[in-house]
C-alpha cells in the first residue's frame, strides 16, 4: 500500500476509535448518573424506588424547619403550593438555606411524601432561584 | 458627567471599530492599524476609567453602580467591584480583547499586507459586536433618574474577596485571547499567507492565551475552595466547564500549530481549530449570561442577551466556516509520518483533547436537549458522569505525555528509552508510595493510577535518561526546551494533586461548645471560645479553634459572616495551609446557646493542583515569550 494511503487509514483509525470510546463513554455515564427533577406533586403520583438517587425541589414551607437540639438531624417540608414534601437531613446546611427560599435536594424518596436528602444543594447568590424551582412557581401562579 | 463621557467613548470606540473593521477588508494597501488599535485602546481605557470613577465616588445614579456597590464597600472592593457583574465585566472583555489585538499588531513583522489587514479587520469587528451588545442591551453607565437611591445594594459578599478581584480578569484575558488565533486563522485563508508563516504567528498568541486561560481557572478553583466554606475546588458547575473546555481546545491548538508549523502538515485541521476554540470561548460566554442552564454562577438572566449573544456566536463561527468551506487549504503537500512518529502522537494528542471537550460540552448541555426533546422534564447532569468520562482520557493522555519529549518528527529511531523510562516511573510511584505512608499512614489503591501518571509524567518530562554527552548538554537542552518541560511537570503535579486529594480527603460533622474538645485525625480539637467581630460592612462570629497533635500545636479561626445591607450569610473557612495536607474547618449553624456545629476536613495535597496550574502558566507563557522574541 501507498505509504501516504495507509498513514491515512491509521488516523482514520484512531479517529473511529476514539469517537467510539467517547460515545461509549457518555451512554454509559448517562445512563448511571441522570439525576431527574421532580417536584412534590410528581412524587406523589410516582412509584419510584427508594434507591433511585433524583433531585426534588420547591420552597421551603415557613415554620416547617425542625432542628434537633443535639444532633445535625433536620427536618423540613417544601411545597409547590399544591403539595408537600418532608424532606430528611443530617448534616450542615449551605449558608443561603432559609424559609420561603427556594431549594433542590438531591437524594431518596423513602416512602408516600418523605425524602431522604444527601445532599442540599446551595447557591453563591440570595436572589437566585434554581430555574427548576423558578419554573415551578411559575407554573403556579 | 463622568459616566456620560464613558458612554461617549463607547460609542466612538464601537463608531471606530466599524469603520476600521470594514476598512481593512475594502481598502487592499497598507493601514495605520497600529493607530487605530491604540486609539481604540484610548477610548476604552477611557470608558473604563470612567465606571471605575463612578464605583469610587459612590454615584448610585448609574444604575450598575446602585446594583453592585454601597458606601460601607471598602474602597479596594468598590474599584474591584466595576467587574463584579455583568454590563461592567463586558467592558473589561472587550479591553482585553482590544489589548491582544494592539499586542498583536505591535509585534507582527508579516510582509504581506493583506493578512495583516485582515487580522485587524477580524478583531475590529467582533471588537464592534461586542460593543454592539454592550450599548445596547448592558449598557453600564445607564442612570437612575431623576430620583437615585441613597445607598446601593452592595456586591454579593462571595465576591468581596482578593482572588475574586484578580480571577475575572485574568480569565477574561485567556477567553479573548483566542480572538487572535480565530482572526489569524480566518485571514491567513483569505490572504493566502504561507502555513508556515501563519502557523509561527499564531502559535505564540494560543500560548499566551492558554496562560491566562490556566491561570484564571486556577485562581477560579483557588476562590471556590476557600471563599464558598465546602472544600471543593471544582464543581462541574456549567460556568466552570465553560472554560475549561475552551482551555482544551486552546491547549489542542497549541499542538496542532506545532505540527503546522514545523512539518506543513494538520493545516486543514489547525484553521478549523482555531475557529472552534474561538466558538468555545464565545459559546461560554453565551452561557454563562444568557441563565439558560442551572449554575451557581448567577449571572444575569436575560434572555434578550442571550439571543444577541447566540447572534454573535452565529455571525462569527458560521461566517468562519463558510469562509473554511470555500478557502481551506487543497495545498496538502504529502509529508509522510509513521505509526511512531510526534506527528502521530500529536494526532492522538488532539483527538483525546478534543473529543474530551465534545464529552463534556455534551454532558453540560444534555439538560437542554433532555428538556427540549421530554417536553419539559428537568434533569441534572452531576459530576460522576464528568469524573467517569474524564478518567480514561486522562490515562491515555498522560501515557502520550510521558513520552511525548523522547519521539522525533518523521519516526523515531530507537523506542530503547522506554524501558528505562518504566524504571523510573515505578521508582518514582514507590517513592511517592512511601512519602503518602508517611504521611497518612495508609495507602488507598484509588490513589494508584493518579500516582504512576504523574510519575510516568515526571519521569517523561525530566528526560533524564535520554542520551546527553555531559551535564552541560542536558542543562542546554533543559534551557531550550524550559516552556514545555514546565507545563507538562505542572501536568504531572495536577494530576497527583486530584488523584491525592479525591482519595485520601477525610470530613466530619459535630457540634461543639466552648471549652469542648473533640479529636479528627489523631489530633485534638478544642473550641476556644466564639467571639463577636465588627468588620467593615458586615458583623461575625468568629471560632477560635485550638489544634494539636504530637508535632504542633496551632490556632485556626472560621467565621460566619453576616453582611449588611443586604443581610447574606456566609461562611469563611479556617484554613490550616500546608505542602502535604490542608486542615479546613468550617463553621455550621448555632444550635442552643453557643454550641454551633462544624465541618472539619482533612485535604491532603490539595496545593498540588493549584501549584501545577501555576506551572503550566509559568511554562506556557516563557514558551510564548520565546517565540515573540525570535519573531
């Protein structure tokens, strides 16, 4: 073979081989690390495992902020004014967490309206609200 | 009066930026462009000057100023804050982007006319776009009128910090920096310029930019850690992947032009490059401004922006393809290279790179494509599925790294370098090995592969084996090559630092009062007492913390911080600096009387990240300053 042809042939391999290895890479992470958003009202009307890690999100009912006195446990409930959504924690919370302020929660729905959250998901600035909470709102109003 | 003198020379700039853009392309002789580019620079300077002018005298009639500044702001911040937002930050990126261009043209000695012009003609107009979309949809010096408020609402406290006053900027450099490697690409096919010519012009500039580029994004991770109160220092937040996958394509590029430059060969490819990593900068932009993906970088959430944004990124990247698709090279000159040769290490070199920063700009914009084509359903794409793409890429890549200094152009002769290099690698990784059982008193097989790669690296980029005739051959070939060695033992040090601190971090929670002690990694920990301080603008209590261990004893204080007016909270982490390990306490929520909860971490080689980052900036910027030089 024509020494130019077949220099040719060996990028072009690599070229395959490397978008191939890409695609295969991103299915596959796609396909494990998808986190879907659902707001109180999806999860009541969900039959969704309690070992499916999904973000949940709304804002946080006024008054419903429970804090253990001795331990990092808390407890809160969000709502989309059309229902509500007991969310479990332990651990410390990002600085801008407040009543009537929007969050997402990333975590487990452990059974018919409670969530198990790992993690609290914080923003650098107090005006900002997650667009998936914005949209939800919006939806409401 | 100030602020209408800003807006002024706005409109001259954007006035004489047209005007210049299209008189490079129409008129076929040679231009005073050095002129126009420094009067240009006068005028924005001017305008500049002018907003920062507004920030210091406090003048809340200019509606920016009102937005982002407040009497109690210390001065350092007011000055500081004329970039802290949106309209302010465009004015320093056209600045930068007219300074590379007034750089470009200083140094420049192209005979052929036309290719300069060219170049010129490119900047001025996206230099006009840009001023476009500031004057019309961001003006800055726009005012409250007729009744401004008394006090502005002040600049959101994450950003009252020095790396934040010194990280916009310098990334800001780095993203238009790759203005002048898309306009050298674009004229250099419509001028004809030689491929060697364009690709030595070129190559410099995409060094320096990546530079700043490594820097902003390092001081960027650098602010996250210790401002945000988390220990993190990269998030896979959209506005993060926003540069970086601009830096990977830049980094693409400065490899590609090696090969244009040095074998006439990837010439196709190099041009097409360069307009993509220009796109990239620009798509980031676009995202970052236009609110359109969930980030914690809340910047404006405008979707008219955004739509004149998408205009720009449009007009300009189709405009280059178009231009590519009719004036590409069909001058490939065939120059053989085999299976061993650089050219084909460095083949594979941008494929990875490239095909990395397609990943990752998938994975960011999946939620997009995911809404549009679920009629709406909302979805994250976290970080384990950036971790799990990047991991293999970086393998591979780091296995090219290694040897990339020992191959030759053409083939390479004798592959007799590899064994040795093994060798080395593994002494390396065992030295590494028993220096982290030192330290921690364990050894975590996560850690494994990030430990031979960056030995292998290290090992690579010394070339310590390579066959030198004395001493004083190696340190001359040391001399010669100093740029690339540089960033590349920058690489190995990032890649120990990420591999160290994602395996070996340790955190935990628990609330503590005064006079409590508690014990985290064979240390005790006592809660000294909580002390209310009066700052500038904002009131905190502070935590002072009490550290020992049987080497040393030491004190750390951590802050939650109140600032007013506007009332934020945040949290400032006590940080316990250190080559090997970072102790970071942050402090939580106040639970009854003065008992407050913490989070204690344990970082080990956390400044290994930032210590390589600032190795490849050290090493891609002599590495450009060399070039300019012999130009």
């Amino acid at each position: 073979m024509n020494p130019i042809r077949k220099q040719r042939i060996y990028a072009l391999i690599a070229i395959l081989a490397g978008s191939i290895l890409a695609v295969g890479l991103v299915i596959s992470a796609l396909s494990k690390n998808l986190n879907l958003f659902y707001s109180p009202t999806d999860l009541l009307n969900n039959n969704l495992s309690s070992d499916t890690l999904i973000r949940a999100g709304g804002m946080v009912r006024e008054g419903s902020i429970k804090r253990s006195s001795d331990s990092l446990s808390i407890a809160f409930t969000v709502t989309d004014f059309k229902n509500d959504l007991l969310i479990n924690y332990s651990g410390i919370l990002p600085d801008l967490f407040s009543e009537k302020a929007g969050v997402v929660v990333q975590g487990y729905l452990e059974s018919e309206g409670t969530f198990r959250a790992v993690e609290v998901l914080a923003k650098h600035d107090e005006n900002y609200m997650p667009p998936e909470v914005a949209k939800l709102l919006e939806e409401d109003e | 009066m100030i602020p209408e003198i800003g807006h002024i020379l706005l409109v001259i700039a954007l006035v004489l930026s047209f005007v210049g853009g299209l008189g490079a392309f129409a008129l076929k002789r040679e231009l005073p462009v050095l002129k126009i580019s420094f009067i240009l620079n006068l005028l924005l300077i001017g305008s500049f000057f002018a907003l920062i002018y507004s920030f210091v005298i406090d003048d809340f009639s200019v509606a920016y100023v009102a937005q982002n500044s407040n009497t109690n702001l210390p001065i350092y911040y007011k000055f500081a804050a004329t970039w802290g937002a949106h309209e302010g930050s465009l004015i320093l990126w056209i600045l930068s982007m007219n300074i590379w261009l007034l750089t470009f043209i200083f140094f420049d000695n192209s005979k052929n006319t036309n290719f300069s012009n060219y170049v010129f003609g490119v900047c001025c107009l996206v230099i006009f776009s840009f001023l476009l979309f500031t004057i019309f949809t961001s003006n800055p010096f726009e005012r409250i009128l007729p009744i401004p408020p008394i006090n502005g609402a002040d600049l959101n406290p994450s950003l009252q910090d020095f790396a934040f006053t010194v990280h916009p900027p310098l990334l800001y450099f780095g993203y238009s920096g790759l203005l002048i490697p898309f306009a050298i690409s674009i004229s250099a096919m419509l001028s004809g310029q030689p491929n060697k010519d364009w690709a030595s012009s070129s190559r410099p500039w995409t060094l320096l930019a990546c530079s700043f580029l490594t820097i902003g994004i390092g001081l960027g991770s650098w602010w996250a850690y210790y401002e945000l109160g988390w220990g993190g220092w990269w998030f896979w937040d959209p506005v993060e992947n926003a540069a970086f996958v601009p830096w990977l394509l830049a980094v693409a590029l400065v490899h590609s032009l090696l090969v244009t430059e040095n074998r006439n060969i990837f010439i196709n490819w190099s041009l097409l490059l360069s307009i993509f990593a220009f796109a990239a900068s620009l798509l980031g932009t676009f995202l970052v401004r236009s609110g359109i993906l969930t980030s914690v970088h809340a910047f404006a959430l405008d979707p008219e922006r955004g739509l004149f944004i998408l205009g720009i990124f449009s007009f300009f990247v189709l405009g280059g393809l178009v231009i590519f698709a009719f004036k590409n090279s069909t001058n490939n000159v065939a120059s053989f290279y085999s299976l061993n040769s650089k050219e084909f290490g460095l083949l594979l070199n941008n494929l990875l790179l490239v095909v990395l920063a397609v990943s990752i700009l998938f994975g960011t914009l999946y939620p997009l494509i995911y809404e549009a084509f679920t009629d709406g359903k909302q979805i994250s794409v976290g970080a384990p599925y950036f971790e799990f793409i990047i991991f293999p890429f970086a393998i591979l890549l780091g296995l090219l790294q290694g040897i990339a200094l020992y191959i030759s152009w053409g083939s390479t002769k004798s592959f007799s370098f590899i064994g040795k290099l093994i060798v080395e690698a593994i002494s390396i990784s065992l030295l590494t090995l028993v220096l982290l059982f030192i330290l921690f008193d364990e050894l975590i097989s996560a850690s494994f592969f990030a430990i031979f790669i960056f030995a292998w690296i290290l090992a690579g980029s010394l070339m310590i084996n390579f066959s030198f005739k004395s001493f004083a051959n190696y340190l001359d070939f040391v001399n010669r090559r100093i740029g690339v060695m540089l960033s590349h033992i920058g690489m190995a040090l990032l890649v120990l630092g990420i591999g160290v601190v994602s395996s070996y971090s340790s955190e935990k929670e628990l609330i503590i009062k005064p006079g409590e002690k508690v014990e985290f990694l064979n240390k005790d920990i006592e809660l000294l007492a909580i002390k209310d301080v009066q700052g500038p603008n904002f009131i905190s209590k502070t935590a002072e913390i009490k550290v020992s261990d049987d080497k040393r004893v030491f004190n750390i204080q951590s802050e939650k911080r109140t600032y007013f007016p506007s009332g934020q909270v945040t949290t400032e982490a006590g940080i316990d600096t250190g080559l090997f390990r970072d102790f970071y306490v942050s402090m939580g929520d106040n639970f009854k009387e003065d008992s407050w909860s913490f989070r204690l971490q344990s970082k080990p080689f956390i400044r290994w990240i930032w210590l390589g980052a600032l190795l490849i900036t050290l090493g891609t910027f002599i590495s450009s300053i060399n070039l300019i030089r012999k130009q």
